[in-house]
C-alpha cells in the first residue's frame, strides 16, 4: 500500500534534500519505519529509539490530526501523510 508522505523542509538534509515521498505500510508507524530504513536519520529526528514519535512533532493524514494515538492509525492506498513540527515554548 502506496502513502504519500511530506516531511517539514528543515529535515530535507537528513533526508537527501527531499520533503516528498511514497512509503509503504498499513498504518502511520508502519509508513515512518519504511521512511527511517531509507532515511536513517531522518527517522531519529520523527521516532525515538522506543518507537514513539518525537515529542514536537504531530502527524496528519489526509488533513486531519492523528492524535491521540498516530502510530496505529490504519491507512489505505493513496492517503497523504503530513508530519509537521510542532513550535513549542514560553
């Protein structure tokens, strides 16, 4: 199952100066693991070491937010994957 996926541009340079792409899997977790063994970095800087994502980031599929629990949400072929920084601070 095809999903396209777009990443922040900051993270292009971990990702070969790209921010599109097409991943595979069943759910959201499944498409950033197909997306962190092309893009090893590029996977650190989205999923922690223990498989959970990266405390300023959020994820959105088709436009609408992922949460509460992004990494099991199910896709179908064709969906569009967001991953989008979250701007934190005081």
């Amino acid at each position: 199952m095809s999903v396209s996926v777009e990443i922040p541009s900051i993270f292009a340079r971990y990702a070969g100066g790209q921010t599109s792409f097409q991943a595979e899997g069943k759910t959201v977790g499944e498409c950033l693991n197909d997306l962190g063994k092309r893009y090893p970095e590029l996977g650190r800087m989205i999923v922690t070491p223990d498989g959970r994502l990266i405390n300023s980031i959020d994820v959105f599929i088709n436009g609408e937010s992922a949460y509460p629990r992004p990494l099991t949400k199910p896709l179908k072929d064709g969906d569009k994957l967001n991953i989008i920084m979250i701007i934190q601070g005081g």
